[in-house]
DNA sequence: GCAAAAGTGTTTCCCCTACACCCATGG
DNA sequence: CCATGGGTGTAGGGGAAACACTTTTGC
C-alpha cells in the first residue's frame, strides 16, 4: 500500500486538512458490527491493487466508507470532531468518554483528492447504537458485520480497511486491561452479557491466527478430494496469507506505522491484499453460514462458531478483579435467550484499569494432551 | 511563578498546521535518556498551573521541548518528517523502522501560537546516539534522564510531559508482544544485555504504581520521628499522588484523550499536578542517590535500585518464544562490568510478534512466604 | 421432562518463582 | 582466591483449565 506521488495531478497540496475517521463498533446477533457511510458523489476513493495508489474511481454500489470529516478550526477538540462527525453521517449519538484514539493516517496519497489529509482515527462503543438512522444526513448509513465489510465484494474508501482492523485490535489490547468491555454492556448487566462482549470481540474471525490456521486445515481435508493439485496451490497461498495477516495482527498493535508501507513494493503490497481478501471472503462465508438461523436440534450459532469461554471460569476471572464489577445486590435477570437460571445483576465497578489484566488466551490450547509419563 | 493569564487573542487560528514530535529513547548508565532541546527564541510555551492551559512565558534556563516540527506539504509521510526533524534538531539519525506512532495530539490550546497545530507523536529507539550533536542546529540538544526532565526545576514545552509517558507506557506494551527491546541492543547482543533493556524500560520510577506505594511507605518510616501531623498530611497528599498517577497510567494506555482534559476543571489539573511533580522530584532524588558510583564493597546501583530481574528465569522465558532470539554458534562476549563468565551472544530472530508474549509482572510479588502448611 | 444457562465445587496439572549450585572470567 | 555475572537444575506453590454437578427457569 504504498501510495506515491499520483501520476496524473499537477497540483501540488497547498494546505493540510484535518480529517477525523469514527469506527463505530456495536455487537448485534453475535456478531461484531461497524457502523459505515456511503459518501455522496460519483467517485470513491479506492485503493487501486494494480497500481498500489489510492485512486478516485466511478463509485460501484457496494462501496464505504468510514464516518468521519473534518475537524473545525476553532474551539473543537478531536474527539469533539469525532462526535460531531458521527451524528451528522450516521445521526449515532455517543459521549466523548466512550471514544478512544486509535493513531493518526498521514500518508502521501492517501486521499487522492487535492490537498493533503492527515486522518485521527477514533473507535466508539455502544452497546446498542439507535438502528433507524432518522437524520436526514445519514440515509446512507448503516450497520455492516465487520466480516462483510471486509470482504468482497464490498469495498471501503481510503485506508479505511486498515483502520478497522488497527481498531479492534486496540480494543483488544484495551478489553484486557481496563474496563473498555463495559461499554458495550448496558449500566446493569449480567455476567454472560460480558462475557459475550469478550467472545465476540476475540472471536478468531477478526484475529487470523493459530486458530485460523486449523480453519485453513480443515479447507485442506475439504478440498482433498477434489483437484488436488489446485487444492494444495490454493492452500499454500492460503496459509502464506494467514502468515501475513497474522503480521498484520502486531502491525496492528502499533498504529499505522507509515514508513512500513512505504518499504514494501506496491507489487507484493497487491499480491497480499489478494490473498487477504480471499482469506477474508472464506471466513465472511463461514459467518454467513454460522449465523443462520438454527433448525431446532441444530447446534446453535454461537456453538457452532466456537464462540463461547468456559462460563464458570470466565465469571471467576472477572469476579477476582477488584473494582471492575459489582454485584446488585439480590437483582437478577433473565438471559437473552429466555431460557436458564436468572442469572446476577452487575454493575460497574470504580476501578479504571484491571489489575490483574483480563488476559484473553491467544494461542490455540495445546493439542498435547497427556504424552504418556 | 505567577503568569498573568494569557489575554484573550483575537486571532483565530486561520489554519492547520501538522506537526510531529519524537519522544527518542536510549539507556545510559542503567537510566531511561531521552533527547530534548532548547527552543530558539525568549518565550516558552508552558502549562500555567493556575489557569490550566500553556501560555508563552518567558524563557527559563531549564525549559526544554522533545525535538520536533512541521510536517512538509509534498512528499513527505509522517515518519519521514518525524526522522528529518529528529536529525536537524539533535543530529541523531535513526531509521524509519525504529520509529512508533505514539498518538495524535490535538487538542485545541495546546500551542498558544497563532494557527492550530496538531502534532503526531513518535518513538525512536537506538542502543547507543551519537552523542556529541556535532550538528549547528543540534547546539542546543542533549539528552537527559527521564526523571530529570519530568520533575521540577526543569518545565518542558506544551504537553511534552504527557507525550513521555504515553511514549513509555506505549513502549512497554509493545516490549512484551513484539521483538522492539531488541531496537536498543546492538546487532549482536547478551541476554544481559536484553534483560537490561527490560529491567530500566520496566522501572517502578517511570510507572509509579504499586511498587511506588512500597516506597511511599518507605518514607513514612522515616519521616515518623519528625512533625507526625504534618508527615501524614504529606504523606496522604502523596498516596492520592500515586493513585492519580496509576490512573494517569492507565490512561496512558490510550493516546491521549483529548476530552479528558477538557472535563476536568482547571482547578483540579493544577492540584494533582502539584502533587505529581512532588512525586516526581521524590523519584528522581531516589535516582539521583542509587545512580551515584557506588564505592567499592557498597552494592551497585543497579542493585540498590532494585533494578534486576532473576536472571535464570529471564532468559528461560526469552529463549522459549519462537524466532525471538537465536544463538550465534560458539560465539561469546564479555559482560560489560568486565568480570564474569563471558555470555553466549544472540542475535534477532525472524519473529515479528513474541508468542508467547513476554509478560513482565506488574504487581509486587505477594509477600505470601509460606503461611504454615 | 428437557434444554439451556447460571453458578459451585473439585481435581489436575502446568508454569512460574525462587533458590541452590556450578562455571568461567578478571583482578 | 574471591567477587561477579552466566548458565543449569529443581522443588514447591499458585492458579487456571477442565469437568462434574446442582439450580432455576421456559417450553
């Protein structure tokens, strides 16, 4: 992804905009979602895989971008910015508190419109987001699983791809150490309403890992009995990929470090993003078909997916931190799914960060089961 | 130091300008440097406790600013800018690679000067500088401890004090999860040497938190025999000094958030940040001692800091993280004190990511001994 | 009754810490 | 020799995962 000096424009920027992008997480059917616009106008700006430039093209249907737009001059902060940007796209209303930094997106090329955008990007939680979008200015918005968005044929403007994957992986870092989870929780809320915030939020889909590695194994046991030949091609582009995503993953631990995309030729920077977005469009299929509706005796989405921790555990874990969560005392709740034992109502709790962290294992649980001692 | 309050300009900022700040880091006798300079001209932009915002004072002797300046219009990516100005201002050269986007700062009123700037913050890394700062420019720059700088006399520019320790906290995240530590050593290092970068990087003095309330504890003692009223008093002052300052960590974990500054009334940002540079001052005094030659037979100084990890164990847990570190057959080196047995040497492994990461505890060890089986 | 989810209890075992010990060097 | 730091070995305890089991609801 590097974008260079675009061939075509004469016109050098004469000014620096400050731009603010908002990835707008909500979590809805088990599924992470992102809140995405569809820009006015006939162009989009798209990153070209060939050339390796951002480039405007005649805008398809299916293209989107983050919300966001530029920072007033006088007396607004950046996350000021941020709000206000929000509502007006997508009329989503959220505090200033409920918005962390990602990074700032500066590149040469990145908006190929005139001028130069440097971008602050900005993640916002919402347990709940108000889904109808009434506001005039936002008809054009809505919720995306964060899979689809990702995958073809769907594309987003600018860097925008980069920035969400930037963004959950900072929430990650962020669920672990303080109370960030909460957000997404109501003011009361039960322990499986949290611990389903953390499931989704580290489901593997969005972490192209170990985990994702068995996934692509169990491609390979799929595909063995088709052309085998073109099967294994396929897989070990695949699992280079996954290679690659996966050093996108600590990439993305750092934000956006302009100068790595700088190093990396536009030509390997194309052949990635291939793989990638096959990667991406395997796991969106394996989405779609989770999360269809289960037939009853059919195992549920979320079982099938892998998606849930160890209850017990997970309610001693969170438990032991002092100050993240309170009991209400004597008030239970009912689970979402009407069935099962009401379960404890919980608070927010004084504490600002976890200590001990809420670490969220990465590694897939070792295979080695006992090896005979 | 009473300022009178900034009179309300009439100026509005007519424009953006973008700049970028480098936080650059290296390790010198056992202490966290970092590099700074003296601006030109006979005003400093300082944060006016009383009011609550930075105004242009006059110059003082001990002010001081992180190297930095604005981003050029054409052709230039944020690190490219942050290394060009990193080398004009202190003549250090470092890569494009060792840098780290920290964070966007922008909030409005950070630079009392005309226009709006909003700056991104970097990271640099190098085991050792140059140190002379041959360069015409770079007359003015030099490095400093970290403690040093952040405590009274010295007063640095703007929101520079903040921009240090989200570089630090940023730093130690990253040290566990990727190979960054490896940045400060040189090609072919000891796992002294790494477990020494861990050891300083990881210092209670840059992360007053649990550690620190030993030390607070440690003063007590020994103001106990002195006016007790007035001890307590201090010493109460300083407790919440500590818990301000944990909170501050944590909230170091995110890039700045620019609202938080917004919402806390002037008042209240004055008082807790008399108190931390009280704190602060308290630590680089204990620094300032440990960091003294020892004379012979007294214990070094990396041990009066309690400053070192179990060396076994550490070098255990760097070794077992796949394409962290590998040997370099039969090679071994000095330590640098000259004594001792000559240690294997090491280079960088292929790894981008450590997994597993490599967890420094953050907590005081429990004092559970062995409560009596 | 049965499925589903919340809790509680318990066992096992891994890993991490701490410590003891030996090795190799310079003075 | 001794002080110093590198490196290996090992016992023990804390804690997390795994699993069994009870409880309470809706259907």
């Amino acid at each position: 992804m590097e974008y260079t000096a675009k061939p075509a424009t004469n016109d050098r920027p004469t000014r620096f905009h400050v731009a603010v992008d908002v990835v707008a997480l909500t979590i809805k059917r088990n599924l992470l979602q992102v809140a995405v616009v569809q820009r006015e106008g006939s162009l989009s700006c798209i990153l070209d895989r060939k050339s390796g430039y951002v480039q405007e093209v005649p805008r398809e249907p299916f293209d989107y971008a983050l919300p966001g737009g530029h920072v007033k001059l006088n007396g607004e902060n950046l996350i000021q910015a941020a709000c206000r940007e929000l509502f007006e796209e997508t009329s989503i209303r959220v505090n200033p508190e409920d918005l962390v930094q990602i990074g700032a997106y500066g590149e040469v090329g990145r908006d190929p419109r005139p001028g130069r955008t440097v971008s602050i990007a900005f993640v916002a939680f919402s347990p709940d987001f108000a889904s109808p979008f009434a506001g005039s200015d936002a008809a054009n918005a809505k919720f995306m699983d964060v899979v689809e968005v990702l995958a073809d044929p769907n594309r987003l403007e600018f860097d925008h791809n980069q920035i969400i994957r930037d963004a959950i992986s900072r929430v990650r870092e962020l669920m672990e150490r303080t109370p960030i989870a909460l957000k997404f929780c109501d003011e009361e809320f039960t322990l499986g309403d949290l611990r389903h915030v953390y499931e989704v939020m580290f489901h593997h889909a969005y972490n192209p890992d170990a985990e994702t590695l068995r996934f692509a194994d169990r491609i390979r046991r799929e595909d063995s009995n088709s052309d085998s030949f073109a099967a294994e091609q396929q897989i070990h582009v695949l699992s280079k990929a996954f290679m690659e995503s996966s050093k996108n993953e600590l990439m993305m631990t750092m934000p956006m470090n302009d100068m790595r995309m700088g190093l990396s030729s536009g030509r390997k920077m194309t052949r990635d993003q291939d793989v990638y977005s096959k990667v991406q469009n395997l796991l969106a299929e394996e989405y779609r078909r989770a999360s269809r509706v289960s037939t009853p005796g059919e195992k549920s989405a979320r079982e099938k997916m892998k998606l849930s921790f160890d209850a017990a555990n997970f309610a001693r874990k969170a438990e032991v931190i002092e100050g993240f969560i309170e009991r209400v005392p004597g008030k239970t709740r009912h689970s979402s799914s009407g069935t099962g034992k009401p379960a404890q109502v919980y608070r927010r709790g004084k504490a600002e960060k976890l200590d001990p962290p809420l670490i969220i294992p990465r590694r897939a649980t070792k295979p080695t089961k006992r090896p005979a001692k």
